[in-house]
C-alpha cells in the first residue's frame, strides 16, 4: 500500500464512518462517481436540503475527496482523481458502515 492510499483510507474512514454526516458524505461520492452534479442538481438526486449539500461538499473539497470547476451556480463537482483511482478503498468502508444502516 503506498503512501497516499494509506492516507486516503485514513482520510476515508474519519470522513464516512468516524464522524457524523458519514452516511450524507457516502452518498455525495456515490452520486459523483455516477456523474458531475452541482450543488443543486447534487440536493435534488439525494433528496435533502441544498445548504446540507454545500457543507459537505465543502468538508469533502477540503479533504481532497472532491474537485469544483466553475463559478457560482454553477460550480460542478466530480470525485478527485486520488479518490477515483481509491475508490475501492471506500467500497471497503461503505460495506462495513452501509450494513450498519440498514439496521436502522
């Protein structure tokens, strides 16, 4: 494993399954991985509240997860490539913590 896919699953793990908002952030990658939404297009796919969405695109920006191309409204975010070439490393995550919450 090198060092960078280390890093990333460490990221991965404190960002999905140690924090809350882990299951909303899942979902965010899930959905860009499918296909570049902004933050609207992003809110009305999930289904929840616009502001919800912008902070944690922001949280997942911040953390390299996620990359932003454009200005203002239309901002388009899609998944870095370091998250897509560790997607699986997140597969791994989403199985353990995705189990966890459909005994919910």
């Amino acid at each position: 494993m090198s060092y960078y896919s280390g890093h990333i699953k460490y990221i991965l793990n404190w960002l999905i399954a140690g924090t809350r908002g882990g299951v909303m952030r899942a979902r965010i990658i899930m959905a860009l991985r499918d296909s570049p939404m902004n933050a609207n297009q992003l809110a009305d796919y999930l289904g929840v509240d616009y502001r919800t969405v912008r902070h944690h695109l922001e949280i997942l920006e911040r953390n390299k997860i996620v990359a932003s191309a454009g200005e203002k409204y239309g901002v388009t975010y899609f998944l870095t490539p370091l998250m897509e070439e560790n997607y699986s490393i997140f597969e791994e995550i989403w199985e353990k913590i995705g189990k966890k919450e459909k005994r919910r």
